[in-house]
C-alpha cells in the first residue's frame, strides 16, 4: 500500500459478546427494579421471618449494580454509545452505535421478563 493512500476498509462489525453486553446494560436495570419491587412487598407482608429474605435480594442488588458499573465501562472501552432506549408495555427496544455502525434489537414483555429471570437465576448461584 502506498503511503499517501487511504485505507479504505471498514471497521468490523459489532460481535456477538458487544451485543450481549448491550443487552446485559438494559437488562440489569430491569433486575434491580424487579428485585427492589421484591423487597418492598416482602417487607409489607406478614412472613414470620422476612430479614433473611430482603438480605439475600439487597445481596443481590449490590453485585447487580456492581456488574452495571462494569458493563458501562466495558461499553466505553468498546466505544458503544446507546442513543435510544424505550421501555414500555410491549417490551424493550434498544438503538446503539459501535465503530459506526448503527444497530438496534428489541425485546417484547415476555422475553424480558424471561431473560431477567434466568439472569436472577445467575445472581442467586453466584452466591
């Protein structure tokens, strides 16, 4: 290649683990809100021997939100910006750029529901 030319190849497109890590950074929050709105509900009800329980969810919750604080940095060494994130009824829909390339997923109210339970699921071995 000459020294005056102009390398034209395109950056690679985003892989499958900076996928996952996009979905992991919006779907760890939906985990922190299901387990806060657990704790709130055991704390309100009439279980005998609630302590135990809210102490293993606030358990869970720190290392959630130590494991959003890595999945943030891993999105910045990675050069991923999100610039759309909606949640709503239907479910979650999610628009980012890596290396200039726009791409996008979404997720219906179901498959969050499902995938945050077997990442809770994860948490909850992990202990």
């Amino acid at each position: 290649m000459a020294m005056n030319a102009i390398d034209l190849r395109k950056p690679p497109q985003p892989t499958e683990s900076e996928a996952a890590l996009v979905r992991k950074y919006v779907l760890l929050p939906v985990l922190l809100t299901m387990l806060q709105r657990d704790i709130d509900a055991v704390t309100r009800s009439a279980l005998k021997v609630s302590l135990p329980y809210i102490v293993i969810m606030q358990r869970m919750m720190d290392t959630v939100r130590e494991d959003l604080s890595r999945v943030r940095s891993g999105l910045g060494k990675a050069g991923i910006r999100i610039y759309t994130e909606e949640k709503n009824a239907k479910g979650i829909q999610c628009k980012y750029v890596c290396r200039g390339y726009h791409e996008s997923f979404t997720m219906s109210r179901d498959s969050v529901k499902a995938e945050v339970s077997l990442l809770a699921g994860q948490y909850v071995d992990a202990r």
